[in-house]
C-alpha cells in the first residue's frame, strides 16, 4: 500500500491508503515532500518507483497519434503554463537534452484521441473531461477525448511532480484514469457591489484551473452599480457604474476574460438579473424600472423593472441580442431572484394593470408575467437560461433545458432539489456554498460534507444534477480580500463536485488540502491558511 | 462644479513648520510619552507644534489626512485648528508570529498601516506552541529546532532590529511576549528539559506540557532568556504571558507532585503556577522592565508586584474583571472584545467601535488605571495572505475609541462615511484594506 502517514503535533495523525505499492518507500515520504492532489481522481494508483525530470532535458509534447497538435493553441499555452509549474522560474536551459540520469522522465505526451480535439471550440455542459493519466520508465502518457480533458490531465499531472531531498523533481510510477461527477462546477464572483479590477478575475479564472472548476458565473451587474459595457446602449455603463471610465469592462476586457477562460477549459456565463437587483440599470434607461409611487405621487425612488411597459421587453429583446452575440456560451444566467413587490403594489398604474389581467393582489403573478416575456425573448436568441429558484419556485413555464439555481436556506435547499429534479429540470446547488458567509474557524469542512445529492429522489432525479456552484457575493468583497476569501475554501467544493462521492474523510482532505493551498501560494495564489502551520514557500506578494 | 480659487501666494500653504518643545529624536517612545500637539492651518500658512517627537509625528498625520485633491488634481487643505491628545496612553496590536510566521515585509507593512491610524504599541506576540521564529543569541538551539524552518522561517537578530527601528521611526513602541509557563511547546525542542515530561501512570508519556517549574535550570533559563529579552528589546515593558496553562500534565509527573507536597501547595495547581509567574516577575522587575501579563496570573492569585500590568483577554465577563484589577490598584490594557481575529459576516468594526473601556463599576481613580488597550489578531488562520484585509480597517475602530473623546465618538453611523473615505485613502497609501460595505474608492486596489 502506499501509505501517508503524517503526524503534525496539533493535528490528528492520519493514515491513508491508496492503490498498489512496489517497495519500501515510507523512510522517503517527509511531510513537505507528499503527493496531494486536489481534486482527488476517480481512480488513482501509485509506486515508490520514482523518475526524476530536468527542466534542461524534459518536455510535454504532442503525441505522434495524438489529432491536436502545435495550431492547438490552447494545448500550447497549457503546456507552457504546467511546464512553469512543475519547475518554477526555471526557463528551459540551454543545456544539452540528453538524460542526466538513468532514471529521467523525458517527456509527457499529450495524445487527443478525438478526431476532432475542441481546440477552436468552446467547453459546454456536454464536454468529455475524462482522461487517463500513466507515467512510467520511459515516458509518461497523457490520453483524453479532446483538449479539455487534457488541460485536467495537465494539472494533475504537476500536482505529482514533488521535490526530493536534493531539490530535484521527481515523479513516481503512477496510473491515473479520472472523470468529473458533475459537469456543472462553478464559482460566482460579483462585480456589482465592487468593482473587480481585471487582474483578480483573471488570477481567479487561473486558481480555478488549479480546482478543475470549469464554470465563472459573472454576476456582472445588479443594484449597486453596472460595469459592463454595452455596444447598444452606452449609458447603461456611462450612468451606471461607479466611474465611467474607471470601474467599467470594456469589450476588449470582456473579451479577455473569456479567451483566458477559454485556455483554462471555463465557461463564463454571464448573469444578467432582472427584473429585482436592478437599479443601477434605470440610471441609463429612461421608464425601464418603475417609479415608486407615495400614496397619490411618485415618491423619486424606483423599483424592479416595469413589467407594463413594452419598452420594458423592447429594450430587454435588443439588450439580450447583444449578450447572446458578446457571449458564446449556450446558457445566460436571467436571475429572477428576490424581486420586491412594495414597489410596484404602490404604483397606480400597475394595479390597473394587475385589475386588467385577473392577477388580483397575486404579485408574483405579475413576476412570472414579465419573467415569461424575459425567457421567450432569450429563448429567440437561441440561448439556454439558468435562472435562481424563486423562478421555478413560482410556477412560471420554463423550456425543458432551463437549469435551476439553488440557493435558499428556506425550504430545506434538499427539499428543493428534490422538488426541481422530480419536475424533471436540471438542478445547480449553491446553498451550502455561499463563501461570502465567513466564520472563525475551520468552515471549509462543512462546505466539503455537503452533497449536491443529498437528497430523497430516484437516480433518475438524481442524475438530473449537474453540479454546483460556490458563490463570493461582493458586498464585502473586493480585490483586496476576495483571493484569500475564495481559497482554498473553495476548493472543498471542486472536490466534491469533481471526485467521487465517497471521498469524505476529513481528516485526509485536510492533509491534501493544505498541501494543495500551498501549491496555489506557490503559484501566486494567496489562499489563505486552513490552520496552524507553515509552507516551504510563504506567499511573497503581500 | 468645484470652486475656482485663485492661485495667489496669500492662499498657499509653501511649508509646514513644526515646533517640538522637548529634545529626543534619538531615545524611544514610553508609557509617559506626550502625544499632544496643535496644529493650525490658515491663510498662507500651518504651523504644527508639540511638546515631543512623538506628537509630532501624530500631528503630521493628522495633517497629512486634512489635505484633499479637486476634480482638476490640485490640493487643498481647509482652514482649521486642532488641538489634539490621545485618551488612552497605550494604543497597541498584537501580531501573533508563531502560529503563523509572517515574513518581515508584512510586519513592517503593519507599522505603517498603525501609524496611520496612530496606534502606538506593536505587541509582538513572537514565540508559541507551534513555533520558534526568534533567534535567540544565548540559545540559537530555540529556533534550530523550533522555529518552522531554521532559516526561511526566522527572525534574526537583524530582523528584530529592523523592527523595532522602523516602529520607532513612528513613534511606536516594540513590547515582546515570551509567553510562559503555557504556550511552550516549541521551547522544548531547543531547550531539552525545560518542559515538563507528561506521565501516563508511572512512565512519561513522550509528551511535554507547561514549562518545569520546579527543577532550578529552567529558571536559570528564564534568567538568561530575560536578560537578552531586556538587551534586544529596549522598551521597559515585556508580556510575560502566563496565559492558559493546564495542569494536566504537572498533575501527571511524579516529581511535580512531590514538589508540589514539598512546598506545601497540596493540590493545589494554581499555586505553583503563582509560585513560577512570581519567580519570573521578580527576575523581570530586577533587571528593571515592567512586566504585563494576562488575567489569568491576577485570576488565579496574589502577591503580583503592584505595578504589573494586566491584560484581559476573556470576554464574557471583562467588565467585572476590569473593576476587580483596578480596585486591586493594577494597571489594565483591555483586548477582550478587540480579539479581530474572530470574524464574522457584515459590518463586524461596529462591534469594536462600540466597546466602552471605562464603562465599569468603579471610582474615578479606578477608571484612571486603565491605561489602553490592544486588538489582537491571533494567528491559527492568520498569515502573510490575509493579514492585511483582515486587519484594516477593522483595527481603526478601536483605534478611534483609544485615541478619541468618547462622548463625540458614540455614533458608528456618522463613523461610517468617515471610515469609509479613510480606507479608501490607506488604500492609496499601499495598505490592502478591505471594503467595510458595498462601494468603490478612486483607485481600487490593483494587486491580488
């Protein structure tokens, strides 16, 4: 068995097994030297039987079967950025390629076996991410279906690679063969309520890649303020963000973000919430939110958009064609969330109108009114939609593929997966996973122990599942804490988004896991601390 | 649109002259240092005066706080008097090195930021449990074998001078805690014999506890510790701990027993605690340094020499406890509601801004005795890579309420706006200070 055995003086010893050993190798395992990987694969054998790689002499290439090759750019990039990885600043030395020693690895060959590897193409929920992994004598041997699965193949490939004794790489024998239980693994960042300076969100986008996270929820815009710019209507942004210049994305800077999600095998979708979580919408659109109203007069104040108004679905039918074209991923995340009725109960017109349709005093009616106009319009631009529960919650009619976003801790969020999937709808699980909601103390654990299927249904419900999302709302949240209040705790949910679902021992993960928080500082990531203790490499930035 | 002013020479301010009455720019700041000054700004000149250097230095930030820029990027400062002196004399935060060592560019970086918000004690809560960092010139064994690593994770003597110059380059005073009986474990390794072997029933365990109080080499350790302590560290205070020690393991050892029988304690475990803080005070006091230590030493006895300071830490009940130890006539520094570390979701700094540290049964003279206080930021979860966020600006509440005139500072409301606009400016300054609600500052924070 190959064994870890550590023992820290404040933390309990653990002692874990996995797959075959071939010789004594326990003497050679020191604390800082063990192999963790994070996510934990599917399957995953290793040896003490050990190879050393150079950086004068190793190279990851292309497989001569392999149907992708050097026009891949996105296996280009990858293979530079996990070359970085495994050896550090080092740049390839000019040295000689030969083998230092008997026992170098020489190369990794990345072999796509697909007749056609993706590499132009856009990951979807339907992406194979599969891989198998097997590294021996000569060289070592990375298989997958097309270039995503290799891009998670590569990451788990440099999580192997460790220092010896004599600061030299090494990797042992291993064969590892790995797949995601869910296809949906998703964080969502917020640059509403602060601005997020490009810089973090691309950091964020690379930290993902290093958790096998494959979705970037952009909750772009909401109330406080609208940095995205739009093509069609310029003063959303001009009125709506907090500085027109400064706190604004450009398209080239939307366009950034999804090209280097793109290379790391991450979809960016990207929500545009209506009609609640708006007001900062209404500054560049005249009528588009409804006024408020203080008895017999409006009061200045403004709510959700006016769900009476054609302009209201004019402007959301040009809107939504411009984001279905800046935007290539098949879903858009409509929100639909926490819409509040005082507004539209105190405006007269809206009750005329609430009169004129037969809703009586049922305001939710009018919100599934405006939210059925809203998904027809998206439906047209060929769009799937993702939209949080109180959409489905409030009986509106959805397209069978609408995915729902679990979020609230009211009802039981099991008895609302349980609810959606029995509707027959794919279900997204957020509830437990809102790392906004910071605590002292250890709390990455229990966002590790829940479970997207924790609930009473059959398999076929179950299966209607596609995953989850970790949540960092930004009311107390920007650049200058959101990467240490992101990491590594969420990395607790790629794990159990990625690896199997009896993966659950704690005491294990948390060995793993501060081994692999170490790692991302190492790579620049200032992931906070799990616990008590120290890394090789402390995080230099500040 | 902003006011045009014309640019006439009567409504420049061209310098800052500032007038300190008593010499000392090369000694350092103590418990009895004046921080007052005044400074005045109006048409065509400012004048900054305090009695020491140290008011000074409070008086520059203070100024350097009153300038603003227009929309057209020119600077301005208002006309105004401030005649200003800190509340409380001990303003201090705690960093804690040993659960976490922090590389030193992140201590200085918190020197500044605490200049800022004129704090004036850097508590350096240096050695623990866990590890070793301090580099000890009579016994470099300490940190060979406890520190996390012998040479990336230290601070060399070097180090510490670098520390303790750039503080007072701010006017802020460097007391170390050498925590001890408890919080030892790292000792240990270098020192062999100074912990105590746990006993599981006639045999040691392999374990270690508090540290021997009844052998006579560790308090020939303590001494020599001590005397270095006094001779790297030039403040007249240091933090004997003296925190949270479990008798478990002197209750296991045989030889603790017998001590215990010998001495006439009985079974009584806080007696020998007492009898080991006494001891250490006492070495403390003849090589001329005050000592601070925390509740638990005036908690568990007596005979603590009068002018030790004691720090309480314990939260449920710190107002009863502030009204024991004044009455007792000690001088207090209150942390137990400043313990930052703790965080939690939404705007937790009001809780800071709203602790009363004399708000406590007790006689004026009694109110008198507390003498500051201190936010803690522990270190279990705490390091390099989110040190900064999690400090600032949640430590600028309590700043404000150890500097400030209590009755105008009741408000949190009216706070906000200000604490706001002053994040955004330590922003500016370099210090990554996290948002305190939604918003955004002219210049966000552009590192990671």
């Amino acid at each position: 068995m190959y064994c870890l055995l550590k023992c820290a003086p404040l933390i309990l010893a653990v002692a874990v097994c996995h797959g075959w050993l071939f010789g004594d190798f326990v003497g050679k395992q020191k604390e800082l030297n063990e192999i963790s990987l994070w996510p934990l694969p599917q399957k995953f054998q290793s040896s003490a039987v050990a190879f050393k790689l150079s950086p004068a002499s190793f190279q990851i290439v292309h497989a001569k079967q392999s149907s992708a090759g050097p026009s891949c750019s996105i296996l280009e990039n990858a293979f530079r950025r996990y070359f970085e990885y495994v050896f550090g600043d080092l740049k390839k030395h000019e040295k000689s390629r030969k083998k230092v020693y008997d026992s170098d690895l020489v190369e990794l060959q990345v072999w796509i076996t697909s007749a056609d590897p993706e590499c132009n193409g856009y990951p979807s929920l339907q992406t194979d991410e599969s891989y198998e992994l097997s590294v021996d004598e000569s060289s070592a041997v990375l298989k997958a279906a097309n270039a995503w699965g290799a891009l998670r193949g590569l990451e788990t490939f440099s999580q192997l690679v460790y220092e010896d004794d004599y600061g030299a790489n090494n990797i042992n024998k291993t064969e590892i063969s790995d797949f995601p239980r869910f296809a949906h693994r998703g964080i969502l960042l917020d640059s509403s309520r602060h601005f997020l300076p490009l810089k973090v969100i691309l950091a964020n986008l690379e930290a993902m890649a290093m958790n096998k996270f494959n979705v970037f929820h952009w909750h772009i815009v909401d109330d406080q303020s609208f940095p995205y710019m739009s093509g069609t209507f310029p003063d959303l942004s001009q009125k709506g963000a907090y500085h027109p210049f400064t706190h604004v994305y450009t398209p080239s800077d939307v366009k950034m973000v999804i090209e280097f999600a793109r290379m790391r095998g991450i979809r960016v979708i990207p929500e545009f919430d209506t009609p609640g979580h708006t007001r900062s919408w209404g500054n560049g659109i005249k009528d588009l939110l409804t006024p408020c109203y203080s008895g017999c007069s409006p009061s200045g104040t403004f709510g959700p958009v006016n769900p009476i108004l054609n302009s209201s679905y004019d402007f959301m039918t040009e809107f939504f064609k411009e984001i279905s074209t800046v935007f290539p991923d098949a879903y858009i995340h409509l929100g639909g969330d926490e819409v509040d009725f005082s507004c539209w109960k105190s405006n007269p017109d809206i009750q005329k109108f609430m009169v004129q349709q037969g809703f009586g005093t049922d305001y939710s009616k009018l919100e599934s009114f405006y939210i059925q106009r809203l998904l027809d319009i998206v439906a047209a631009t060929k769009k799937g939609y993702m939209v949080w529960q109180e959409v489905f919650d409030n009986g509106v009619k959805l397209k069978a593929d609408t995915q729902i976003h679990v979020w609230k801790e009211r009802p039981q969020y099991q008895d609302e997966m349980a609810k959606v999937t029995a509707a027959g709808f794919n279900a997204l699980l957020s509830t437990p996973w809102y790392l906004n909601r910071i605590s002292y103390g250890q709390d990455w654990v229990n966002v590790y122990k829940a479970d997207p299927q924790n609930f009473t249904g059959t398999d076929a419900q179950k299966k209607l599942v596609i995953g989850g999302e970790a949540c960092l709302w930004g009311e107390y949240v920007d650049a200058t804490n959101l990467t240490p209040r992101l990491w590594p705790r969420a990395s607790a949910v790629a794990e159990r988004l990625w690896s199997d679902k009896s993966v659950t021992d704690v005491g294990n993960a948390y060995n793993r896991l501060a081994q692999h928080r170490c790692r991302m500082v190492k790579r620049g990531i200032p992931a906070e601390p799990l616990f008590v203790g120290h890394c090789r490499q402390e995080y230099m930035g500040l | 649109d902003p006011q045009y002013v014309n640019f006439d020479p009567h409504n420049q301010i061209q310098n800052l002259p500032i007038g300190v009455k008593t010499r000392g720019c090369d000694g350092y700041p103590d418990e009895d240092s004046d921080e007052s000054y005044n400074l005045s700004v109006s048409e065509g000149q400012a004048v900054l005066r305090s009695v020491t250097v140290w008011g000074a230095l409070r008086g520059l930030e203070s100024f350097s706080q009153l300038v603003y820029q227009d929309d057209y990027g020119s600077y301005f400062i208002n006309k105004t008097e401030i005649v200003d002196f800190p509340r409380f004399a001990f303003r201090g935060l705690l960093l804690d090195t040993s659960r976490h060592y922090l590389p030193l560019h992140a201590i200085l970086k918190t020197l500044d930021a605490m200049a800022y918000s004129k704090f004036n004690v850097f508590h350096w809560h240096i050695v623990d449990d866990p590890s070793f960092p301090y580099q000890s010139r009579t016994f470099p064994d300490l940190s060979n074998k406890g520190a996390f690593h012998p040479f990336t994770h230290v601070y060399t003597q070097s180090d510490v001078m670098r520390v303790i110059e750039h503080a007072r380059m701010r006017g802020i005073r460097v007391v170390p805690e050498f925590d001890s009986p408890g919080h030892t474990l790292s000792w240990g390794k270098g020192q062999p014999n100074l912990l105590t072997p746990c006993y599981k029933g006639d045999v040691p365990s392999g374990s270690f506890g508090p540290v021997d109080p009844t052998v006579d080499t560790t308090y020939k350790f303590m001494e020599s510790l001590l005397k270095e302590v006094k001779f790297v560290f030039p403040d007249s205070y240091v933090h004997l701990g003296g925190d949270e020690v479990s008798f478990a393991c002197w209750q296991s050892n045989p030889n603790v027993r017998t001590f215990m029988e010998k001495m006439g304690f009985g079974k009584d475990f806080t007696k020998l605690e007492s009898f080991y803080m006494e001891s250490i005070m006492n070495m403390t006091a003849a090589l001329n340094r005050t000592s601070i230590v925390w509740q638990d030493v005036f908690d568990y006895r007596e005979r603590i020499p009068q002018d030790t300071v004691l720090e309480i830490w314990k939260g449920e009940t710190y107002q009863a406890e502030l009204s024991r130890m004044t009455q007792a006539g000690h001088r207090v520094l209150l942390s137990a509601p400043w313990y930052i570390n703790h965080i939690s979701y939404g705007q937790d700094w009001r809780n800071s801004y709203a602790v009363q540290p004399q708000n406590f049964s007790g006689t004026e003279e009694q109110k008198k005795l507390v003498i500051g206080g201190e936010v803690a930021m522990w270190g279990e979860y705490v390091d390099a890579t989110n040190l900064n966020p999690r400090l600032w600006p949640r430590a600028c509440a309590a700043a404000e309420r150890l500097w400030s005139d209590e009755e105008k500072t009741l408000d949190a409301d009216l706070a906000f706006p200000r604490l706001e606009k002053f994040r955004c400016e330590l922003l500016r300054r370099g210090i990554q200070a996290e948002p305190l609600f939604v918003g955004h500052c002219k210049h966000e924070y552009d590192g990671l």
